[in-house]
C-alpha cells in the first residue's frame, strides 16, 4: 500500500501524539486497532496554541487520517487545567501586532488547522480535560463529538481582548446551543460551567472530574439541579455569596480525576468500532456539511480582517494581555476617545487606554 502522508516521520516538539487501546464490547484491547491522540503540550500556558504548534496539529492530523488502523482521534490537552485557552497571546503581542501581513499568514495556517479536523477520515473526540476558551474553544467545536470533565468552562475571549471570534465560533456555536446563547457568549465572554454547555447542546457528554474524600462529586462550584419559575429542571449556572465559597472549600479539597472521563472517551470509540468504517465517515462527512456551509463561506474574508485589526484593537488588546498588569485596556477611556474622534495612530490614546504595569 502506497505512503500518503505529506512528510514522512515528523519530530513533534508542541504537540504529542501517542496511540491508545481501543476497547471492544468486552473490554479488551482490539488486536491490531487503536485510536490515535493528539496532545496539545503546553501546560504552563493552558495548552495555547503556538504557530509552531498549529503547523504540527495541521501533520498531525492529516497523518491520522490517513492511519488505516485508527478507529478513532482524541484530541486533548495536558494535564487537568486545560483543553486549550486559544492562540499564545504572547506571540501574538511580540510577534504579530502591528504586523498584519504576517498574522494573515498566521491566520492562513490557523484555518488549515481548523479544515483538517472537519476533513479528517476518522472520527475526532475533543476530549476537554479543562478549560476551552477562545481559538480553544474554536478547534474543539470542529470536532465531532465533545466529551468534558464538569471542571471545566468555557467561552470566547476576542472583545475582551481586541479580537472576533471568526476562527469558528460565529460559525459553529449557533448549531450548538441557538443564536441568542452564542450571541451571548461570543461578544459578552463570560465563561459558562461544563454542566450548563452540556444542558445546552454544545457537549456530547459530561463525566464527573473532582474526588473528595476518595469519591466523585459534581463540581461545587456550580448549581448542578435547581428547578425554574416554569417548573423545568434547570442546572449550570455559577454558585454565588456563601454557597460559592463553601464550593470553594470543598474544590481546595478535593483532587482531579480525569479517569471517568477517560472511560467515557472508551465508551464511544467502543461503540464507533462496531460501525462500519467507510459508513461511519460517509455520515460525518454529510453532518459536517452544517458547519463548511459556514466555515467555507466566511474563513477567508475573516482572515482579512483579523489581519488588518492587528492594527488597531488587536495591538491593543494583545499588547495589555502581556503588560504583566490588568490584562485589559481602559474600556472605558477607549470609547471616551474615539467618541471625541481620537485617532488609532495618536501615541497619546495608547498612553491612555494601557494598563499600568504593578508597582
């Protein structure tokens, strides 16, 4: 059989990629079958992707695609703090703000990445270890199927921090959870509970991720069952006053055990292995339909205009993220400034608006 990946054995140095066991109805390993996982290895900075990063997902999984004894793709990130916080803010403020030709060949390499995930031959589990936030949040929607530890949260960060999020989310999250959700999570960028993603359609499963005392529990911090004025069972929304704080104490307890969600990974690729293969992938690629109709229509003017914010919002926004300060500029004093008709190229609106380093 022919060799029909792009480049032959790859050193991967941001990512990880590792074949796993994949479990038959009995539970045994299956002889000569296994998934393949790809890592995002940055923990230190909550798995943000750099460009280096992108380029190796890009191989990565256009190599697994092509790996004949994968059943399925896991996408996930190291350790228990993070799926993936987005692209790495600081290459974005060293590296490309101000630069707007060079971030339209960045964002050239990001939408490949997004496009080899929707045009993967295998099925792709986004196995969220913690937080998805941002470009995070982005690439998992790609995938096929979503599985969570209840940890976890998730949102967008682009007008917080001088950015859209147009790598995905304006075309994918109102398939997920409807328009009113998305528009209220793509411009207010709050961070949503895993158990409130979950009763809104964006999660394909939830698997519990605290120990205390040696046993699961739901994740204190939110309400996990409480019933509306309407009598509908309604969870997911963040614990606030005392009850947040005594779910604080009960999270400094406990430790994260991300086996539950491990075993729900198995649970579906176990059912995936008793599919028929070339069946399987006809289906996903005819659901993901959905998403390219969207995908396909807007990513190239997207990465236009992403390019030339790197001018203005986006220098900005990027540049007060790595201050070491507040991490955000003066809203307030930014629209003062531009309502007074104050000009992006003016040093004095910069001085401004930027955070003041900590004393």
């Amino acid at each position: 059989m022919h060799d029909h990946d792009l480049v032959g054995t790859q050193d991967y140095k941001h990512v990880r990629v590792t074949r796993h066991r994949v479990l038959d109805a009995r539970g045994n390993p299956a002889r000569g079958l296994h998934n393949v996982w790809i890592t995002l290895n940055n923990p230190k900075e909550l798995n943000a992707y750099t460009t280096d990063a992108v380029k190796e997902v890009i191989l990565a999984f256009r190599a697994a695609s092509n790996d004949r004894a994968a059943v399925c793709v896991v996408f996930t990130g190291e350790g228990d703090r993070a799926f993936c916080s987005g692209g790495n803010t600081r290459e974005y403020a060293e590296r490309y703000a101000g630069r707007p030709q060079e971030y339209r060949q960045y964002m050239r390499l990001f939408n490949d990445m997004v496009s080899s995930i929707l045009s993967c031959d295998k099925p792709v589990l986004c196995r969220v270890n913690g937080l998805r936030v941002a470009g995070g949040q982005e690439i998992g929607m790609a995938c096929d199927y979503s599985i969570a530890q209840d940890l976890a949260r998730f949102g967008q960060a682009g007008p917080r921090h001088g950015s859209a999020p147009d790598g995905g989310s304006t075309d994918f999250l109102h398939l997920f959870i409807g328009i009113e959700h998305a528009i209220r999570s793509c411009t207010t960028c709050e961070l949503w509970s895993a158990h409130k993603m979950h009763r809104l359609g964006l999660l394909t499963e939830l698997a519990p991720g605290l120990k205390v005392d040696g046993a699961y529990v739901p994740n204190p911090l939110v309400e996990t069952r409480w019933v509306d004025e309407l009598g509908r069972i309604v969870y997911g929304e963040s614990l606030e006053g005392g009850a947040l704080a005594n779910g604080k104490r009960t999270l400094e307890r406990g430790v994260v055990d991300l086996s539950a969600l491990d075993h729900a990974v198995d649970r579906i690729a176990t059912r995936l292995l008793y599919t028929f293969p070339e069946c399987t992938t006809k289906t996903l690629e005819s659901l993901r339909k959905k998403k390219l109709e969207h995908w396909d229509r807007n990513r190239e003017s997207n990465r236009a205009w992403l390019a030339l914010n790197m001018l203005t919002e986006a220098k900005a926004g990027f540049t007060a993220f790595e201050s070491g300060g507040a991490r955000e500029v003066d809203f307030l004093e930014l629209r003062r400034r531009l309502a007074e008709g104050a000009a992006w190229s003016d040093p004095a609106l910069w001085e401004a608006i930027m955070p003041r380093s900590p004393q």
